[in-house]
C-alpha cells in the first residue's frame, strides 16, 4: 500500500528523465555543436560522457593527462555527449571570472551549504542573489586591520589546540587525526573571530561538534559520482518545484541513503545557524558594548547585522536570508583551509629538512618577538609564506569550480588552439547554456606559466622574484598570481583569513612538536575539495576509506 502510493510520483519522474534525454539525443541530431571542433578526449560513455571519471573520487592523474595532451582548453562530454569545456587558459579566464562575469555565473547545478528554512526544504538554495551585496557588506570584516585587531583572538585559539596535542603526545610519540583537529581548529576561529560564537573547547577528549562533522562530510557527499551525475540531471529543474513541505516530503520518502545523509547534514547545519544568528540578534539587547560591536560591524554577523538594520525597508533582507549565509560563509572559510593545512602538515612530514627549516624560522621569531607574533611580523616571514604560497599552488585545495554561460559569448584565448579541421583560432564561441570547468589547478600547474618544475613542489621558488613568464601571463587571481582563491567579484574573499589562519597555526604548532609519516597509506580524495582519506578500518578491503590524516607527532626537544 505504501508502495503504491508513491508509485506514481516516481513514475512520472522516470517519465521525465526519459523525455528529457529523448530530447537531448533528438537536439544532437538536429542541429549541429558549434564546439565539436574543439579538441579534447573521446567520450567514455553515452549517457554520461566524461562525468564519471572526471569526478571520480580517485581521479589519479586523469585530468593532468588530460592537460597535458589537450592544452589549456580542450572539450569534454557531459551527460547525452553534450559539449562541455575545460578552460585555464589566462586570457580567457580573465573574461570570464572578471570582464564578462555576469554572462558566466554559477552553474545551475551548483549546491551550497545555505538554504532559506533547513527545516523543511530539500537541500539547498543558490546563493547568487546575495553574493555581491555580501561582499560588499563583509569586505571590511575581512580587511588588513581586521586580521591585525584580531590576530590575538586566533593565536588564543591555535594556543588551546597546542596544549592539547602536546598533552596527547605526553613524553613519546603518538598518531593522531590532524584532519579532525584542523577542522575542529578552522571552526572554532571562524566562530570566535567571525561569528561571536564558541563550538568547541579543543580539550583532547572532547567530541566533535556536529557542526564540523556535517560541514566536513558534506563536499564528499555532494560531490559523490551519483550524486553528481542527479545534480546535472535534475537539480537545475526540481529545485524550485512545490513548497518546502512537498521537497521535505519527497526527499523523506524516496529509498536514497545519501539524500538522507545530506538531509540530516542540512539539518544540522540550518539548526546551528539559527543558534548564531539568535545568539548575535540577543546581543543587542545586552547593552552598549553589543550594540557598539554591531555598529562597528567587528565581525560577520555584526557586520551582515548593521548592513540590514540600515537598509531601507525595501532593501532589508529576512532573517531566513542572513540565516541562510552562516552556513555559507562559514564552510568557506573553514572547509577549504582545514583540508589546505592538513596537505601542509603531510608535506612537512615528508620532507622533513623542509620542516627544519621552517621551525627554525619561527622559533627565531617568536624568540625575537617575545612571544606570541602580531600580524606584520608573521607576514614578514619569508619561508612560512613560501611554504603557505607553494603549497596552495600545487595543491590547489578546489581544483575546479564551474560557470555556465547565460547568453552567447566570445572568449579570446592567450594560447590558439588548432581544432579538429585544422583550422587556427585565437578566440572561442561559446554557446549559450554552456558549462565550463574552470580548471584552477592546472592554471597553478601550467608548465608555460611556472616552468618545466612546475609539478613539483618546491617553496624556495618563492624566495626570489618570479619570472617574466608569472609576472607576464596576467593570471585574474586574487591572491598571488595564483587562482586558488578566483578572481573577479566571485573570488574568496576570505583569503586573508585563511592566509593567517594557516601561517598561525603552523608557527605555533611547529615550534613544539614535530610531524612524521605514520606509515600508513593515505590517499587524497576529490571530493569537489581534496581530502585526505585512509582505508577504513571497519572495512578492510572493501575500498571503502575514512577522511582522516594520520601521522606521528612528538615533541620538540627543548
């Protein structure tokens, strides 16, 4: 009976994917691709194209292969054989995250970690809409002077996680999760310094927050190959379908573990942002020093907070709306940073002459300086900023983002490519509806940018000025002539953040203990972020693997 009564519903929905690919295949027919002529790989499926390996958790070298045949901007299949394209090309990139960025917007598949009501909905909500208004909210919360003012506040944090491994190690040598203490760090300083709130005491036995396990599980689930393959299928028509309620309850009845793995983490996570917002709106009621922080706008919420109470009322957005950008803002500044130290401290762990060198640099700071460093003093480290720089070049924590282009448009192109007929071209038509991978990864790989090491991860090369062949490529990225953080109105404005968060926590940390391979095989999974992961121990053999990163910590002998 209960069968039967949701037979139809799903019914209907078989209907429509089998209509929608119907026309798919009938459109290739009918009218021809503008983009077959650009080169790029064979198909490897029908009705899937190139998804599957593309975002194949364990990708190995499949897209730097790609790369390295096909250029800087090669053709892809998606679902039905639909062209899709593969760009780092500088030139272009720079129309189209910065000059032409309205016509590349976000890609209707996309799904954040935001959502109007958690409580109810499906998943999740676009944050399109909001997203220069909040830059320009928030760009003074992440400016220079912010970082200085509250560089203290992350040094306090970063101080209770030392104190913590130093007791888990004792007088020996211990494995522990760094990924799980990098996440745990990463959110309590968002929290602290960006959302007047607490998660976590960082004491070595305490649980995770369900926060931080939610936001560090979530990239790995919505980028799982099914998933992905259903977000380009469906997301971008279904989500707007029916009410909350109807979304709620379909998402509850239909027999899929994953959907209800995000549900929950969606749940989690609004109910968590209710508890900062609430918290930050009681604030003001608490006399002059809350209503003089929110004036000031000293942090995120009190930013977001002041913004909305000097609104017109035209222009003042609901409290679901600010609710909404916790989540968000908070899994940018805390996700990607959290995976970016835990690839630093494994390289440090292989390379252990580089990690002498760098604990030598900051032990003699902090010696200099007295103790704990203020902002311009980390900045000034030469090897910890190459290390930070080189390390996010190489490893690019993201290393892919997508655009979809909302109207035809011509993208010119620093390097020509030769397509299938022979034919030289030095800009590219793209169609409207087009996807586009942007492929900031290799953009930090390219060998004509960075030289023939540029695979190769090497810190000293940030020690003396950057070659023509940098300087010249007019890379449109925020952050040192690298795209790991984007460019253009949609880049990480949180970069600076992320920059001190990372540079504390690694002077802190390699001042008193040292890191070492455990010996264990770890793998990096992408996950739409690269994460490490090990074979999980409830499951030998099965493949299966655990997000974590071990790895042997001691102490630093005095």
């Amino acid at each position: 009976m209960y069968e039967q009564a949701f037979a139809s519903p799903l019914q209907l929905l078989s209907i429509g994917i089998g209509a929608w690919g119907f026309w798919r295949v009938l459109r290739s027919f009918l009218f021809k691709d503008p983009l077959a002529v650009i080169p790029g790989p064979p198909s490897a499926s029908w009705p899937l194209g190139d998804l599957p390996k593309l975002f194949d958790k364990r990708p190995g070298n499949y897209q730097e292969d790609l790369f390295k045949k096909y250029g800087r901007t090669f053709r892809i299949t998606g679902l039905f054989k639909e062209s899709l394209l593969v760009v780092s090309d500088p030139k272009a990139l720079y129309r189209i995250l910065i000059k032409d960025q309205d016509i590349f917007e976000e890609s209707d598949d996309t799904v954040s970690p935001s959502g109007q009501d958690y409580s109810q909905p499906l998943a999740t909500a676009s944050p399109h809409s909001f997203h220069t208004d909040r830059i320009n909210i928030l760009d003074p919360v992440f400016s220079a002077a912010y970082m200085r003012d509250n560089t203290p506040v992350f040094c306090s944090v970063v101080h209770k996680l030392e104190n913590s491994i130093e007791q888990l190690v004792g007088s020996g040598e211990k494995e522990i999760d760094l990924l799980s203490w990098m996440t745990r760090t990463a959110l309590e300083l968002v929290a602290q310094s960006g959302l007047g709130y607490t998660f976590d005491t960082l004491e070595p036995h305490a649980s995770e927050h369900p926060y931080a396990t939610s936001i560090r599980n979530w990239v790995g689930t919505v980028n799982d190959p099914v998933v992905t393959v259903i977000r380009f299928l469906l997301y971008p028509y279904v989500y707007n379908i029916g009410g909350p309620r109807f979304q709620r309850t379909v998402v509850n009845v239909l027999p899929w573990k994953k959907l209800h793995a995000i549900r929950d983490m969606v749940d989690v996570m609004h109910k968590t942002s209710i508890d900062i917002f609430e918290n930050a709106k009681r604030g003001l009621d608490k006399g002059d020093d809350a209503r003089e922080r929110i004036a000031k706008g000293k942090d995120i919420m009190s930013a977001l907070l002041k913004a909305n109470m000097l609104a017109s009322e035209g222009d003042k957005l609901p409290d679901e709306e600010l609710i909404a950008q916790v989540s968000t803002l908070t899994f940018a500044a805390m996700d990607t940073t959290s995976n970016a130290l835990s690839r630093i401290l494994y390289l440090l762990s292989e390379h252990p002459e580089v990690q002498e060198r760098l604990r030598g640099e900051v032990t003699q700071a902090y010696t200099h300086h007295g103790g704990d460093m203020d902002y311009e003093t980390l900045n000034a480290l030469p090897y910890l900023d190459a290390v930070c720089r080189e390390s996010l070049r190489v490893y690019t924590p993201a290393p892919f983002v997508t655009r979809q282009a909302r109207k035809d448009a011509v993208v010119p192109l620093a390097t020509p490519i030769t397509t299938t007929e022979g034919r030289e071209i030095n800009e590219l038509f793209v169609p409207k509806d087009t996807l586009l991978f942007i492929a900031l990864g290799n953009c930090n790989r390219d060998p004509l940018i960075w030289g023939p090491e540029a695979t190769e991860w090497k810190p000293e090369r940030w020690l003396s000025p950057q070659p023509e062949s940098v300087t010249q490529a007019r890379i449109p990225g925020v952050y040192s002539n690298l795209m790991t953080f984007l460019g253009g109105g949609r880049s990480c404005i949180g970069f600076k953040f992320s920059q001190l968060e990372m540079k504390i926590v690694l002077s802190v940390l390699l001042a008193k203990v040292k890191f070492a391979p455990s010996g264990k095989n770890i793998v990096w999974l992408s996950n739409g972020i690269v994460q490490p992961a090990v074979e999980d121990p409830k499951r030998p053999g099965s493949g299966e693997t655990e997000l974590q990163l071990p790895l042997k910590v001691s102490l630093v002998a005095e």
